[in-house]
C-alpha cells in the first residue's frame, strides 16, 4: 500500500489563484488603454497647438505688414506740423500762459441763467490764436443767442459764433459755440490750484439741471 504524508505537499487554491491573474491582467489591460488614449489625446493636443501656433505667426506677420503700410502712408510733413504744434501748446500751458479759473470767471459774466456750459476744449492755432469751443445746452434759441452776443461784447472774445446746435429727446438745444479767446495781460501768466488740476483739453462742467 502507497502511503502519502500530505503534509509534507502545500495546498494551492487554483481558482483563487486564476481569478488573481485573471484580475491583474484586467488592470494591466485597462493601463494600456488609458496609457493609448492618453498618448492619442495629447498626440492631437499638440497637433492643435501647433496649427494655433502657426495662424498666430500668419496673424503677427500680417499685422506687422498693415502697420509697415499705415505707416508709409503718414505724411512726415503733416506729422510735424501737429507735433510742432503740440509742443507749443504744451510749452504755453506749462509756462502757465493760459489760466483756466480766468476763462470760467468770463463765462461766469456771459452765461445767461436758461444756458448751462457742457464741455470746453481750448486750442491753440499756428497764428497764437485761443480757439475755445463750448459744449452748452440752452432752453431756447433766444437763450443761446443771448450767451453769443454776450462773448461778442466780452472784451477777451471775439468771433463767437454758434457752429452746430441740435435739439436733444427733453427738448433742450445742445450746441457748439467756438470764439477766439484773447485774455488780458493780467490774466496771462496766472497759475491756481484750480487750474493745476485739469486737463488742458477738454473739461466736462459738473452743472446740474437749467
């Protein structure tokens, strides 16, 4: 009769064992397909930079041919005479030559009670010449024919004139009134706080209703 000791052979579970390599072959499968999806997307990503990439550089080289083009359309004498004139406009305003807070003190003495100033942009003309356009609105016409004929006979201006004017949805007149402004001696040269603080082209009146 055979005898066999079974305790000196181990006891394998088989289908413990299958199921294990079953269960990392899955996971190994499902590694390699993200991997490959991974690869796949980022193989696609890259192309996509890459066309983005080169329409930016098509893009910059035609935007750097526009401006070569704007630029060799600009007419050098024309770009000097407007810088020239800049920079005596800017040489006046910082010596101080020009006061604001006299300027308003005029429109203060013009300025009938049914007229309210918007805007006021000064500038200056080759020939020395302050040209001040003011943004009003008035309740009526007569009311801005008055403020006109009132700079008319203001001493430090002349030429005013009413250059564009329509009526607005309230029904007030919103006009451009230009005039060359010719301050005394006693106003050239004066530097206040207000003035230091504005702008020297445009100023927006503060002015609640008429």
């Amino acid at each position: 009769m055979l005898r066999t000791n079974l305790s000196t052979r181990p006891f394998y579970n088989v289908r413990a064992v299958r199921m294990a390599l079953a269960l990392a072959g899955v996971i190994l499968l499902g590694t390699s397909v993200f991997n490959g999806t991974r690869l796949v997307s980022l193989g696609m990503s890259q192309e996509s930079l890459g066309a983005r990439a080169s329409e930016a550089e098509d893009e910059a080289v035609r935007l750097r041919l526009e401006a070569q083009g704007m630029l060799a359309q600009i007419n050098a004498q024309e770009l000097e005479v407007v810088a020239d004139a800049a920079r005596e406009a800017n040489a006046i305003i910082d010596q101080r030559a020009f006061s604001w807070t006299a300027l308003f003190e005029r429109f203060e003495a013009t300025l009938p009670a049914d007229v309210r100033i918007t805007a006021v942009q000064p500038r200056l003309e080759r020939t020395g010449e302050f040209v001040v356009a003011i943004g009003v609105q008035a309740r009526r016409a007569e009311d801005l024919d008055l403020f006109v004929e009132s700079l008319e006979a203001d001493a430090e201006f002349y030429s005013a004139l009413a250059i564009q004017s329509q009526t607005d949805d309230d029904g007030l007149i919103e006009a451009i009134v230009q005039g060359v402004y010719a301050p005394t001696s006693d106003d050239v040269g004066v530097a206040t706080p207000e003035s230091q603080g504005l702008e020297p082209e445009i100023l927006e009146s503060g002015a609640e209703g008429l």
